[in-house]
C-alpha cells in the first residue's frame, strides 16, 4: 500500500512543504527511516535528525523552527507525536483486517455471532457461545461452551477460553494464552496423596484488556476471577484461581499471582515478580522486576522491591549494606586487635 | 439443569427440613449465593451466614444447632463439606461432558481408540497411537506417532504430546501443555556454534497425574522424564530433560526444574522456584516460592527458602539481620569512637 | 525398524567383532541398556560397563583395550561418541520423517511453498507467505500474512507466527511457541488508562535457531526484534520487543529479556534469569540462574549472579557473608561488653 503526502496530510489535516505526490510505504524512527519511508520528528532535541534523514516524508509540529534545508517532503500538524500515532493505529488496523467466516470451523448452531465477525479455519465456537459485533476469532482458537464475548474482542491463533467465561468489548488476547483453566486446588489425603477439588467459578474480564502470549488466568473455585477493566497482563503472566485484578493494573511478563490475591487499581508489576496467595496489594502500588510480596500491602502508591519485599529504599540501601560486608567485618576484627592491646595496656 | 432439594437430598442421603420443592441451578459461597443457588455451612464459626444467606438450599452437618430460623431450605448430612465436594464433582462432569468424534479431526488409520472417547474437530491423532477408554480430546490437540494414553485421559484444547510418550490413566492435562518436546542439549563446536544433540527418549507420565496449561516437560535425551504417580504440576512449569519428579509432589506455577534432577515424594514446591541441573531432592522437602535450590537437599521433609536456600529459619533470620545492617554498621561505628577516645585516655 | 551390526557398521564405516547379525532396534545408555539395544562406550573410565552391559551391540573407539570377555557384539570406529551422535541423529531423522500435504490444512492461493514440504492437517499458511524447501509445518500451526521462511524449518504442532516475521534457514521452533505477537507498549492517559501503541514492526530470526516449547518473541515497535544465527532458546523464555540477541548465546528456560535491550555473542544465560529494558550485555557474559541485571554489563567473558547482580565471586562471598552476620553481631556485642568493662577499668 502506498500513500502519498497529499493523503496523509488531508487524513491527518496537516499541510505539505515539498512534494506533494512523495510516496511512501512504511513508518520508520526517523534515524532509521530509508527512501520510501515516513517518519516524524516530536522532540525538538533530535532536530538534527531532520537534516540527515532518508525519511521520504517527515511529520513535524507547526511550531518547529527549520534551521537548514530538509531534504524530505515535511508535513506540519498540530502534535506530531498522535499524529504518528494514529498512522501507526491506521496501518496496523489494515494489517490486521480480516473478515468472514474461513471454513473448515466449528461453530455450534447454537452460538450467535455478531456482526461483521471474522471466524478463522479450525476456530472451534461450542454450545451457547455469544459472541458481539466485530469479533475476531482467528485459526486455531477455542472457545468452550457458554462463553460470552464482547464487541471488538480479537483472540489471535491458539487462544483457549474454558466454559463459561466473560470477556469484555475490545478485548485483545494474544496466541497460546489460556483463559479459565482450572485452579490449582487439591485436597490431601491421609496416604500422601490427593483428591482433585472441582474448580467451577469462571473467569470474568472486564472491558479494554489485552492478555499476552501464552499466559494463564485459571477460572475460581466457585464464583469469578475478575480482570477490571483496562488491565494489561504481558507474555506468560500466571494468574491464579479467585484473583481480583483493580482496573488499570499492568503486568509485566512472568510474573505470578497466586489464588485469592486481590491487586488493587493503577498498581504496576515488574517482570518477574511474585504474590503469594490471599495478599491484598494497595492501589497504585509498584513492584520493582523479581520482586516477591509475601504479606499484604497497605500503603498506596509505593514502589517495593526484593524477595521477599522491602520498601524500594531500603532495598536499595539493604543491597548497599551487603556489599559493604567486607568491610564491616574488617572494621570489626580491627576492633578486636586494637582492644586486645588496650587491655594489655591497661592491666 | 435445574435440581430440587428432594433430587439433592437422594443423591446425598440427607434429610430435608423445608421446601422439598425448592430449585438450583448453581453452586456458590454461603456469603456469595443469591436466589437459586446451593451452599453450604461445614464449620460452626460461619454460623451467622446460615442466618442472613439468600441461597436457596443449604447442606448442613446433622449435629448443626440452629439458634434462629432459617430462610433457605436445609439439607441435612453427616459431613457437608464432603457433600458439596461430592456435587462440585456432579456439576463438572455434567459440564464438561463430551463424547462422539467430531469432524473434521485427523485419526490416522493405525490409531488404536477406546471405547465411550471424545475426539474434538482439529485434533489430531498420528500413527500407531493408543487411546485407552473414556479419553477426552479436545480440539486442536495433537498426539504423535506411537504415544500411549491410558484409560479416563484428558487433553484440554491445544495439548501437544510429542511421539513414543506415555501417560498413564487419569491424567488430565490443561490447553497449551507440551510433553514430550527436545530437552535443551547442545554441543559447543571451537568457533563458537552448538551442534544439537538429538533427543531420542520420551517423556512417562503415571497415573492420576494433572498438568496445568503452558506446562512443558521435555522428553529425556536417551531413556525417560518420568512424572510419578500422583503429581499434580501448575500452569507454566518447566521440567527439563532426564528429570524424575516422584510421587504426590506438587508444583506450584512457573517453578522450573533443571535437566537430570531426581525429584522426591510429596515435595511441595512453591511457585517461581527453580532446581539446578542434577540435583537429588529428598522425600517430603517444602521449599518456599522462589526458592533457588544450588545443591541437592538430602535431610527429608525439611522446609527450605532463599535463592541460593539454607533451611527455612535461617532465611528469615538472614532476612532479619540484613534489615538490622544499618543498625549494626552504628553500632560498630560508636565502638571505633569510644576506643579513639579510650586510646587517648590510655595513652 | 531393526538394524544388523552388519548395517550399522557399513553406515559408520567401522569393524564388527561378533554377530554380524546381531539386531537392535533402540539407543540407550551402556549402563541401562536391555537386549535389542545399542549403545556406546567412549570414556575408558567406564569400561567396567562392556563387560556388564546387555546391549546387543556396542560401539567403542578403535583403541579401546578389552580386559575381559564382551558379551555383546563390538563395532569399532575412530571416535565412538561422535559415531553414536550421528546414529542419534539419523534415528531422529527417521523418527520425524514427515512429508505430503494433508488435508485439511489451509495455504492461501498466494502462499509459495517450496520443494518436499510436510504440511499437517489444520495447519494455516496466509496470504503471501514464502516457504522455502524441506519445511515441516507440523498440524495447528499457523503462519500469518507476509511471513518468510528459509529452507529447513521445522514448526512443531501448534506455534504461531504474526505477520511479516522473517525465519532463517535451519529454525527448529517446539510446539505453542509465538513468534511476533505485540510488544507491551502502551501510553498512559490522564485518567490513568492507557492507549495501546500500535506494534508494526517483525521479528527476524537468522539462521541455525532453536526455540523451545511455549516461548514468546514480541515483534517490534518499529524496526524488528532481532535473534542471530545460532541463537539457542529454550521453553517459556520472554524476549520483549526490539531486542536483539547476539549470535551463538544460549538462553535457558524462563529466563525474560525486557524491551529493547541488545545481548552481545556467546552469552549464556541460566534459568528463570531477568535482564531489565535498555540494557547492553556483553559478549560472552555468563548469568547465573535467577540472576536479575539491572544495569549494563560493559566487560566481557565475565560470570554474575545475584538480583541486583554481582560479579559472580562477590556473590558468592556476599552470600557466605550474610551467612555469618549472626556470628558478627556476636563479635560486635562481647566489644561492646569489653569496651564497657575496659571503661570501668580506665575511668
């Protein structure tokens, strides 16, 4: 797909200097960008860039003062940064157009499908399933019965999603991840062995989520895990049986949250980092990478760090304190000769 | 599905007190239930809920005092919470109930299939493989040539078992799990390179084994990983290569196990935990999240914490005293003082 | 299959002591092996093992000496270890021998696919996709739109690969891996909600790469995630977006790379490591297990360990250190008494 400067600055209400029919077919940062590419330039710190570019097209703010020739077609808008931004969303979104229903899938009769849905080949749609306008189900994804999807929900390939689960409208989950699996619960018996409980809650997520590459929501024992809206969960992020996660959480990947947990809103987890079960962690809490929280957090709005878990600070001086061990135990046999003499001397 | 406090009070042989009529389509938290949902009370402390609940029937020990009246229909029993435990298990069976061989699925002629077993569309079944009875294959898993399943199997969606690996019966085996895949072996080449060692072995999974989603386990280079009976493995664990994991342990999420470990009985592995490569772990060890085990553990049933671990006590009291540094460092520093001065008076 | 040391010694260009007839039909370990077993003998400290063994065949280096009588018959070749890697090897060959195009399966009228491919059931190739020749697409794969492969790829069951990525020659990607799904990139809003950042750029792996069960590739936000030639990874590894991993460095199981940082050559990172965005490692770093960087390593060839991480030595001796801090607040309290003694004295 080519553009020229003339599309995108009508698309994006800018106004050209240069040629208006330079064409180009991909974005690009701008000290990256070759011929045929379009970039833009926000932060006036790196306007040196805008000289040496082989950007064919750079977007610029109207304020940005040229101090040499450019090379490039420029198209001036009112923020430079959205403007690429919504370039960015415009080019992915005709990437990501799909549309139909691909066969051989299994869709149960019993399952409604919104409009304008895109059903890939092997996609399996069981009993009872609903499903909303706009939903992208693509090849290779499962979806048990009972199931209901909100509009503009995208499950990329190999998505699995247990009985009875909710997701949200505009809903994006990532290849491999499983949503609804069972909780990890188990009752011992007097042999050593166990018995399985059954886990028949669901899992619930909320509007505005995206879930990444092959991480794992496990359904409640009995009742809901619940994914609040706006939530971001990473690549191979583990959330246990009954967790509740607070609206606008973001997690990064391989991280852990064992049952019961309920995490509150705007908290942040490093890569890594771990929960242990039935914890509540504050609101706007954040948890440096590889953290480990084994008791609850109370205080809002802190950054934590180390396993197990410190205030960021003292974890940090902690760090401080053990490299200096050396030193303090040299400080210390030191002592020890010194008061050696000095109780000869004194006796 | 729709039951009846007679039809429950049959299934449980328990003793109605109110509305024999009374009807339940689910199951819930005596705190949590609504109209038309069953709980139920085990422990005499929750007693007020049995009060204030607005579920519809509810299962109670037989020697459960009432001090007020109840609005919910009763069920009385000898032990309650084995009763609900009993109709948590009815509900997922009627739930999870497939049966049939779906199309369009692969079952390569040479297949041997069991009696009463579901085959979902997009699984597919490879050559010379046998199913036991009552196996349940969901879609889009894939069994490879010459793979054994025992009797009562399940493979939720998206499983994939590499060829020559056998599980035993009663496995169940959650969406994304991958058994059988190369274990991690490469031999250095003088320029730098690796030449993969080829992996010829299998993974054996006993009896009554269950396997989280996005589990791996890797299959051995020459012989068996084996996965004793009684296992149960969490979501996004790794077992490596030649590993020997023994009976009735448990472990929990994204823990990972190093190639060639021996693995006792009931060892309890919290999750993030990791086991370098040819370690022994002794019967009935506990080890605590994120634990990092460097050497093998030969003394059973210990508890054990930290990255590298020491016994259970002396991590937190490592903790402890690392928190006191700071403290300590002042103490020293007081003592320097007071012998600069001593040494004046000496002197 | 069954093999005669007669066969097996044309293959190997070795000599036979004892039944040219002999037949075996599995490798396995001198020390494990049963009747219809062949097996090795490289190291002369494990000699005891050819006069023990049941193998029915045995290959050993020309120059080993017998001391006793071999029950077993003999194939002597100039190096016994390489011999029976390459019998491994062959036996792999064999054992993963696939081709045909089975139906159905999914290739999008635009899709070239190169000479003697194997294209499994349910497998799904998009628009536009390049195959090279001897690529094995195992079933429930699915290669999304613009996707290049080299020759020699192997996909095992049930991995995805996004849009536009490029694959080298040799790739050898285990089974639920995902290769391009969108990095985790997101802008926050005043509300303290966040705008997805559209993710456009690809990943590309280079020649002779191994990736394990269930690892996660992010693509890029523009420009490509990067993985050299010879780059060996294994299962439930995170590489995040725009990272570029040197050539030959070997990352072990559930290890995570954060954003945008760039791992040198020969790196070699052990189990459940982290390295934290923006980072540079470099060449020939060595990361012990669960070790956390969170700053650039600048030397070269160097071991760490630790989170934070240390110079592998001062880790150690940190750790034997903080062993010792019981025993060191002990020496700080007798001062402390003596100092108090001696003051008496002195005053």
């Amino acid at each position: 797909m080519q553009f020229t400067a003339k599309d995108i600055a009508l698309m994006l209400k800018g106004t050209v200097e240069g040629d208006l029919l330079a064409a180009v077919d991909q974005l690009a940062k701008i000290e990256e960008a070759g011929n045929g590419s379009l970039s833009f330039l926000a932060n006036p710190k790196y306007e040196q860039y805008l000289y040496t570019t082989n950007a064919s097209i750079v977007i610029i703010n109207n304020d940005q003062h040229l101090a040499q020739p450019v090379k490039a077609t420029i198209i001036r808008v009112d923020n430079a940064y959205s403007a690429f931004t919504l370039l960015l969303e415009k080019y992915n979104t005709i990437k990501l157009h799909k549309s139909g229903i691909e066969q051989p899938s299994f869709i149960h009769p019993s399952a409604k499908v919104g409009d304008n849905a895109y059903i890939g080949a092997f996609a399996y749609i069981s009993q009872d399933v609903t499903l909303g306008d706009n939903c992208k189900i693509y090849p290779n994804c499962y979806i048990a019965d009972n199931v209901k999807l909100g509009n503009n929900v995208t499950l990329f390939p190999g998505v699995t999603v247990y009985f009875d689960c909710v997701i949200g409208n505009n809903a994006i989950i990532h290849s491999g991840a499983v949503i609804g699996s069972d909780g990890f619960g188990f009752a011992p018996n007097p042999d050593g062995s166990y018995n399985k409980i059954a886990q028949i809650g669901n899992v619930i997520i909320e509007n505005d989520v995206e879930i990444g590459s092959n991480a794992t929501i496990d359904r409640a024992t009995m009742g809901s895990t619940v994914i609040r809206a706006g939530v971001k969960i990473d690549n191979l992020v583990q959330i246990a049986h009954n967790v509740e996660v607070g609206a606008n959480t973001v997690i990064a990947a391989q991280s852990g949250v064992s049952g019961s947990v309920k995490i509150g809103e705007r908290v942040m987890m490093g890569g890594q980092a771990g929960i242990a079960g039935h914890l509540n962690i504050a609101d706007g809490s954040q948890l440096n990478a590889q953290t480990g929280i084994n008791s609850s957090i109370k205080e809002p709005n802190k950054k934590w760090g180390g396993s197990p878990y410190q205030a960021y600070q003292d974890y940090l001086r902690a760090q401080v304190n053990i490299r200096k061990l050396p030193d303090l135990e040299k400080r210390v046999r030191e002592l020890e000769n010194i008061i050696t003499e000095l109780k000869k001397d004194v006796h």
